[in-house]
C-alpha cells in the first residue's frame, strides 16, 4: 500500500518531466532545506501534514484526496479546478 511519501515521490517525478524541475528547484518552491529534501526522497523522513499542503496550495491541479488517500486520480479534472 502506498503512502502519502510514496505518492509525494510520484508527484515529483511528474513535476520533474511534465514541468522540466529539479529535485533542488522543488525543494526551494516548497521552502524545504535540500537535506530534508533528500531523506523524503529516501524514505527516512514522512511527509507531514504541512507540506502537503503546501505542495496542494502551490500545484493546484493536483488532487489532495489522492494524496492524502491514494483514491481518485492525481491530477484533478479540468472541471474540478
């Protein structure tokens, strides 16, 4: 079952090559130091309820529910915006 680290790991990789940023741009965007940055990517450290909001608030086409719950799909419909 995934996590809200494992989908936190997808998102990045969408970001990544739908809208050409580096893991250290991203980073930055969400006010993060690259270290903790890093152990997120790892899995040593848990995403919090914080920066997931944060990420939600800042890409806003993308889903809290599938974030937080894996249900629905990551991106939002064109309608739900």
């Amino acid at each position: 079952m995934q996590t809200v680290t494992d989908r936190f790991k997808i998102i990045n990789d969408y970001i990544k090559k739908e809208l050409g940023r580096t893991n250290k741009q991203l980073a930055n965007t969400l006010c993060l130091k690259p270290s903790l940055f890093s152990e997120i990517m790892n899995s040593r450290t848990k995403v919090s309820l914080e920066l997931a909001s944060k990420l939600l608030e800042i890409y806003s086409e993308l889903s809290s529910e599938w974030l937080l719950t894996g249900a629905a799909e990551m991106l939002k419909t064109e309608s739900s915006f």
